[in-house]
C-alpha cells in the first residue's frame, strides 16, 4: 500500500504539470491531482479535501489567509504605478542610461531591479507586481517580446537572491540558518561562489532565448486590453514617481531592523496612500485603478492557493513518508542525502520554504548528529529546497505566471532553465566546496 501510494504521488503530480503546461484550469486541476494523491494513499476523501490541518481547502485557506492583502495591496500598488504613467518614467530614465539598442542589457537591467528589491526584503510578488508596469515600456520600446520577463524576473527573484547570497532575508533561508543555529551572513565563500556560478549561467541562458526568440521573429505583443499609450499625456517626474517604491523598500528595511510585526503590510498601506496622493492628478479615476488593481490580485493568489493545497495534501500521506524515509539513508554523503531531502520536498509541497520548514522541524538533528558543518549544511538546504520549489506544480510559479499574463507553455522554460537549471549548476559547486571545507 505504501508503494502504491508513492506512485500515487507522482502520478499525480504529473498530472498536474501536465495540465498545466496545456493551460488547464488551476483550480480544476488541483482539486483532481489532491483526490488521486488520497485515493492511492488510502485517505478519506472528505477528510482529505475540506477536514482538518492536513487538508486540501485548509492549504488553500491558509495560504489565502497569510497573503491576500500581500497580493491585493501590491497589485493595487502596481495598478497606480502603470496607470498613473509612473511606469512610463521610470522606464524612460532607464532606458536613458542603457538605451534601446541593446535588448539584452534592458532585460538584464530589469533582473539587477529586481534583484536588488528582493534582496532587500521585498516579498518577491510585492516586487514583481511593481516591476510589471515598469518593464512594459521598455519591453514595448525594445521591441522584446514578453515571455523574456520570466527570464529576467526568475534571475531577479527566483534564484540567488532565494537561499544563496548571504544576508538575504529570504523565508527558507531564514528557516534553514535558524534551525541549523547559524546567522544569516553564515557560508558566506559558499554563498558569493554560488550566487556568481548562478549569475553567470542565467545571464547565458538569457543571451540564448533572446537570440533565439529574435531568430524566430518574436516581437513585442500587447496583451489584451492594454491602452495605447498618449504621448501627450503628462507623466510625474521621475522622484515623484519612485516616491512610493522609495517608501516601500525603506519602511521594509528600517521595519525589519526594529524588529516591527508585519512591517509589510504597514508599507503596502503607506506606499498605496502616498500613490493616491503622489499620482491623483496623473490617474482618470481612483476608484477604478483601485478596484482593478485588487480584482487583478484574485487570479494570482488563487493559483498560488490551490497549488499549496495539493502540497498538503501530499505532505500528509503515507507514500510521503516512503519518499522521505528512503532518501535520508540514500547514498552518497550527507550533503547530497539533505540536499536531495530538500528538493524532493520542495517539489512535492510546491514550496521551497515550506520544505526547508518540514525539515528544519523534523530531520535537522540527524543531518547534524553526522558532524557536518552547520553552516554549509543550512546552506545546502535552503538552496536546494528553492530549487525543488520551481518545479512546474509549484503555487509561486502559478501565480507569478498568472500576474504576468504568460502561463506554463509559453514561459515556464525560462522559469525551469534558471531556477532550476542554473540553480542545479550552482548547488553542485556548493556541495563540492561543503566536502573540502571550503565555507
């Protein structure tokens, strides 16, 4: 029974990327992939589905309950930024020092902005929702077509800045040092070689598609709905449009260094109001720029939402269990064993912090007991865990491709060739340096 629900598992997970990847309906699909995982591992299916903490509705309600008004403001936030021609300055200010004649260094500029937003604390879809509006222009301008975003925000928000760099106050790494007992800043020569080897691995692969989407004759296409843009209309300057991010990343920063409880949402609310103020006379109408800013943050979460439910659902099964049990006495060291650990779980939970919080709350002390370094460990798993998140069920990679208009077959190639491919190439590194000493 066990092994029947292992396959049970992988069954349906594939299922669910497949579905996805033919741009079925996410919730649809979530719900079907959650009743075969129960089915195969012998769960009731009432229970599984709408009972207790290890349900697939709880997943989702919960997921909904920590981070909705996270979507709703930063969509709303998004929304004044674009309409209120915001978007349109930044980017002209942009492409003033990059030009337009070189695709590649807009698309790697639009990855150092996001970078540096997340790296900063930036909750990566509070980043990507303001970064949308800004790259539109420059996307329009350069004529790239857009599916490259995802290139460009998946080394942004999506790779080093998730566990390798040290210092980043990413929630897997939070996890992982916290529960190896090591500082933020811990594996540093690990992390900076890591980081670099991600980098430069993305920044290829980024050449590639480009030069690959320009020989196809791939061109800029504007989505449904999108305005033509007035050139007569009368945009903020440039200080008064960053004004609002300004606000946004420095009451993050400064919040998260006192120590402030969801300084986040204290931010969102202050970056809002100062955008209805900064751009009242820029924008046709408040109340439509809000209503639409959250009804655009509904798709998104739920997504994100259902994906989280299906982890849940198979966090809490018996083939689970099996998967988890044979991967700790695996070969190959203890370094490989965690760093496998992490990425299963990953993958099966749809969520790289998730993962790193099922084994900094179950299998640390094993890994520990082995006399491994604390730091290359926490490293590793944190890493490795972000990697396993990227997969194609992941609730992130939903929800981000939802906010962006692309969806799994147009767009999760970029998503899979840095996150999880650069990331592989940079985890290797890792491990190898963890097993001579090199920290």
């Amino acid at each position: 029974m066990e092994w029947i629900g292992v396959a049970g598992i992988v069954v349906g997970l594939v299922f669910f990327v497949i579905a996805a990847m033919k741009g079925w309906n996410v919730l649809v699909t979530s719900i079907v992939t959650a009743v075969i995982i129960a089915l195969t591992n012998g769960m009731d299916i009432a229970a599984a589905m709408v009972g207790g903490e290890s349900s697939y509705v709880t997943g989702l309600a919960g997921f909904v309950q920590k981070n909705l008004l996270i979507f709703m403001g930063a969509a709303i936030l998004g929304e004044y930024i674009d309409k209120s021609g915001a978007a349109r300055s930044i980017a002209q200010a942009i492409m003033n020092k990059v030009g337009t004649k070189s695709p590649y260094l807009v698309l790697l500029g639009i990855a150092a902005v996001g970078a540096i937003l997340t790296y900063a604390g930036i909750s990566m879809f509070v980043a990507m929702f303001a970064l949308i509006p800004l790259a539109r222009p420059l996307f329009k301008e350069c004529n790239i077509p857009w599916h490259l975003f995802c290139a460009a925000w998946s080394l942004a928000a999506c790779s080093f800045t998730m566990a390798m760099i040290p210092g980043v106050p990413a929630i897997a790494w939070i996890n992982a040092a916290n529960g190896c007992g090591v500082s933020l800043t811990a594996a540093p020569v690990m992390g900076i070689v890591g980081s670099v080897v991600a980098i430069v691995v993305s920044c290829l692969y980024i050449k590639f598609a480009l030069k690959r989407a320009q020989a196809k004759g791939e061109v800029y296409e504007a989505p449904a709905g999108e305005e033509a843009v007035d050139e007569g209309k009368k945009n903020p300057n440039l200080l008064v449009a960053l004004l609002p991010l300004i606000l946004l990343i420095v009451i993050i920063i400064a919040g998260s260094q006192m120590g402030i409880a969801n300084v986040v949402y204290i931010a969102m609310i202050v970056a809002v109001v100062a955008s209805m103020v900064a751009f009242n006379k820029y924008v046709p109408s408040q109340r439509d720029v809000m209503g639409n800013g959250a009804k655009n943050s509904l798709g998104p979460a739920l997504f994100t939402s259902a994906a989280v439910g299906v982890g849940t659902v198979a966090a809490a099964s018996v083939g689970f269990t099996v998967i988890y049990e044979a991967i700790f006495s695996m070969p190959g060291g203890t370094y490989v064993s965690a760093a496998t650990m992490a990425a299963v779980l990953g993958g099966v939970m749809g969520s790289g912090s998730g993962a790193v919080g099922i084994i900094a709350g179950n299998f640390l002390d094993p890994y520990l007991a082995t006399g491994v370094d604390p730091a290359a460990l926490a490293k590793i798993i944190a890493t490795s865990a972000t990697i396993g998140g990227a997969l194609p069920n992941s609730g992130a990679m939903f929800g981000m491709l939802a906010a962006m208009g692309l969806n799994h077959k147009n767009s999760y190639k970029h998503i899979a060739a840095i996150s999880i491919g650069a990331g592989l190439c940079a985890l290797v590194v890792m491990i190898v340096m963890a097993n001579i000493g090199i920290v």
